[in-house]
C-alpha cells in the first residue's frame, strides 16, 4: 500500500497562477480587426460553478491532452472558457477519472492523492470547464463585444513600397476637418451603442507622414472619451523608418502605442519592405526599434510571412525575443495591388516548416508573457469567439476622405461618410461586402475541435481563395498542424513562471 508520505502532490496550474504581469500578453494582430491587446479588465479566478454543488462531474468531451515533458501535461478545452491548464501525472490521473460520471469521493478513493490536493484539483478543473456537472452539455460562452476598434486611414502616402500591401498610393491625406469628423462620429456610435472603450487605430500608408493631424485628433478623441465616460486607447502603425525621437517621447505622453512591421533581419525584411527608390529599409527600422526602446516606449512587432521571407522567420522572431518585445504572426493575404507578385504566395509544408522553427526558438526563449494571440494567424487560443475578427461587429474603417468601409483590406469599398451616417450601423446593417460569418455558418468548420479559436480565418481572404464566405480558411491545415505546438509552449510557459513564482512545491 502506498505511504501518504510517499505519494507525489497533484498540480494543476493555468496562466491564473502567474502574476499579473505573465498572466496573458499581446491578444490579436495590431495591424487588423482582432481583438486588442490591451485588457479591459485585469484576469482573476473565475468565481466556483454555480453547479458546485452537484454529485456527479464528467471530463469535457473535447478536451485535449498534450504531454510537454518532465511529467507535465497541458489540457486544453475546445468548448470550455478559455485558457491551458498544466498538470502533473498525479493530477491527470484525477482529471481522467472523469471519464465516466463520477462524484468527487469516488474519484478520489481509487487514487492516492491527499484529500485535499483532490479537492484543490477539482476546483481548478470545474472552474475552468475542464470537467463540468454530467447532466449539462457543455457549451462555449462568448463574452459581449465591449471595444469599438476604428482604424483611422490618415494618409494615402508611404515611403515604402510593400509588394503585399492593399493600399494604391497617393499623396492624398486626411485633413483636420474630415479627422476630428471622423473621431465624433466614432465616439457617437459608441456612445449609442453601448461600449465602454474605443480604440483607434492610426493607419496609412504611413501614418506618421501626417503625424501633425494624428495628434491632433488624438487629442481631440481624448477630450471626447473623458466627456462620455469612454476608455480610450491607440496605437499607430508605422512602418518604422522614420520615427523622431521628439515624435516618440509625444507617442508616449499621449500613451499611443507604436506597432512597427518587421517582416524579417537585414535581407529577408528588404526583400519586401524597400524604400520606393527600392533602397533597403531594414536598418532604418532597427535605428527607430532601439529609439523606442530607449525612450522606454517598446514597440509591439507585427510580422507578415510570405514566401519572400518565411525561411528568416525563426531568426526575427530572435530579434524580438531578445529585446523582449511582443509580436505577432500574419500570413500574406492576397489582394489586387500584390497580385502581380506572384512569388510571395506560400507553400503550405514550407508555412508549416517555418512556423515550428519559430516555435523551436520560443521554446528556448519563452517570454513572460503568452503568444497564444499573437502566433496564430487570425487565431487565437485565449478566449472563444464565433468570428475570426471584428468586422461587421464592432470595428469600422474610414479612409482619409471621411468614407467608411468595412475592412481595410477592402478600404476602397465604402458604404457612407461619417458626417451623414452613424459608421457602426453601416458596416452592421450591410449585406454586400464582406460578410464575417459566425464559425458555425462556415462548411467544414462545424465539427473542427479548433473552431472557436480560429473561427474559420480571415472572410477576405477566404472570399478571394474560394468565391465564398461559407466555408473553411484554406490554411485550414497550417492552423490544425500548428495549434497543438502552440498549447505545448503555453503549458512550458505556465510551467516556467509558477516555478520561478513558487507556485509548484
């Protein structure tokens, strides 16, 4: 018979365990509809289920188990409310012994574990919807939008000549008028529609070619959202060639965060992001990256892959690593400007190829903080959702004349113009563009363990791959191949930083 003294203590630990400063990290691409980064309340335990108290308790149908070494297993719940959860083999052993009904006592008889690891166990598994009451079925809960994103196209003019970006060039530019326009009708629609946040998005071309409009209207919408009660966040795109210092330290009093796109180290970023005279624009970006960083206003770097650069994404996701910036991961999305670039479309084995190194070099470098919204495309394994981005809900777009659109990636197609429309109810009410389908709409989708963390990809994208909205990303196979190595970092992650927290005896 086994000795109490003898028996191994049951773990079961999850991003919750860790301080609040590793608890999550950058949530959704910058440079898209995706839900932001920056929370809009701090994480805490969810409360016990209100169904504590009933006998019977079975494991989720969906739940995944990966083992990530040492004895450690991460458990993922495709339906339940979000988050890895780590657990030793004393711990899985108690979680799989609800595999068939069972009550908390008669799990814990055919075990060896301490009664009250077995109850400390459980709370964690119920409260997280790893295991739930055996007389309920187990269904996703989608929280309520509770941020209006707007991306502000303040200028038409770029220094850069990206061969993937969706953007016909020109020198036109949003003025003050059509800005602080476009900022009131932002506010009004979410003021009328019941959001508490705003985020705006200061976007080009490159934005900070008119950055004197863009802080003016920031501080136009600051006066705005302290009127009406609204949290206000922002942040601007940039390319980041030229980026003054004068220019950072204003970025930074005003609390604008800066996105800058990094596709790459020396070559493999030049091959896709060159001057227009076709000069290379890495070590123009690197100069502006260690300005921001000194001035103690740290970019978050947005990376898109293409057959151009994917053979360099390990050695750029170094780069951040090292400087422990934030990043996120995007795939080339075809468009009418790129179409005659060819080369940039991806191979899928190659994309897959590329993305493991990257994950290889996470691993050795695992940050504080979670990748699991930044590494994944348009998908993210944080929180479920039943659409892959904002559009259509709770994101609008207006372009440097005061026009709005749905998406950005079709900027040119518009519906209206903020001084005669409410913007959020135009891209809500349209039927006609770009329809951002819920998960369950999408063939192939349906049934898919993953599909309320990918939600069925980027609409546009699938649109112009498939003629149809209805249906499955066609990276469908990077995600399914990818999503398992993610959970396996994230269960290092959580491993790593109770540790060094104390969490784990």
């Amino acid at each position: 018979m086994t000795q109490i003294s003898e028996v191994r203590r049951a773990i079961a630990l999850s991003g919750f365990d860790l301080s609040g400063a590793v608890q999550s990290g950058p949530y959704g691409c910058e440079d898209c509809a995706c839900s932001v980064s920056e929370s809009l309340q701090p994480r805490t335990w969810p409360p016990p289920p209100e169904a504590a108290g009933v006998s019977h308790w079975v494991r989720g149908r969906e739940v995944t188990e990966i083992h990530i070494g040492s004895g450690h297993y991460v458990l993922f719940n495709p339906v339940g409310s979000g988050g890895a959860m780590v657990v030793n083999e004393p711990g899985l052993a108690l979680f799989q012994r609800f595999g068939r009904p069972v009550t908390l006592t008669e799990a814990r008889v055919t075990g060896p574990e301490r009664e009250r690891d077995a109850e400390y166990v459980f709370d964690r598994l119920s409260r997280l919807g790893f295991i739930h009451p055996a007389d309920q079925i187990q269904r996703p809960e989608f929280t309520a939008g509770k941020l209006l994103t707007a991306w502000l196209h303040v200028t038409n003019a770029c220094n850069l000549r990206c061969p993937y970006c969706y953007v016909h060039k020109s020198a036109e530019k949003m003025d003050e008028s059509v800005g602080r326009a476009s900022v009131e009708a932002v506010m009004l629609s979410a003021v009328r529609h019941g959001f508490p946040a705003v985020k705006l998005k200061y976007a080009g071309g490159e934005a900070s070619l008119n950055y004197h409009v863009m802080l003016d209207l920031h501080e136009h919408a600051r006066m705005l959202a302290a009127r009406h009660g609204i949290q206000l966040h922002a942040t601007l795109l940039s390319n980041g060639v030229k980026l003054s210092s004068a220019l950072i330290d204003m970025l930074k009093k005003l609390d604008i965060r800066v996105m800058i796109s990094l596709d790459g180290v020396y070559s493999h970023h030049d091959l896709q992001r060159p001057f227009a005279s076709g000069k290379p624009s890495f070590q123009f970006v690197e100069r502006t990256i260690s300005r921001l960083i000194e001035q103690g206003h740290a970019p978050h770097l947005s990376i898109t892959i293409t057959n151009r650069n994917y053979s360099g994404l390990a050695e750029v996701v170094r780069f951040a690593l090292q400087r422990n910036l934030t990043f996120s991961l995007n795939f080339f999305r075809d468009n009418d400007c790129s179409a005659q670039f060819p080369d940039l479309q991806y191979e899928e084995h190659a994309m897959i190829t590329s993305l493991l190194e990257a994950f290889g070099v996470i691993e050795e470098l695992l940050p504080p903080w979670s990748v699991l919204g930044s590494i994944l495309d348009r998908g993210q394994l944080l929180e479920p959702r039943q659409r892959s981005c904002g559009v259509g809900q709770d994101y609008v777009v207006i372009d440097q004349q005061g026009r709005v659109a749905k998406c950005h990636m079709e900027i040119e197609r518009t519906l209206g113009d903020v001084i005669r429309h409410d913007p959020l109810q135009l891209v809500r009410q349209d039927l006609t563009l770009v329809q951002n389908l819920a998960v369950t709409e999408k063939e192939g989708c349906r049934d898919c363990t993953w599909r309320y963390w990918c939600s069925g990809g980027c609409s546009v994208a699938t649109f112009r791959a498939t003629g149809r909205y209805d249906i499955k990303s066609p990276n469908c196979n990077i995600y399914k191949a990818i999503y398992p190595e993610a959970l396996r970092l994230e269960g290092l992650r959580i491993l790593k930083y109770a540790n060094a927290a104390g969490s784990v005896a």
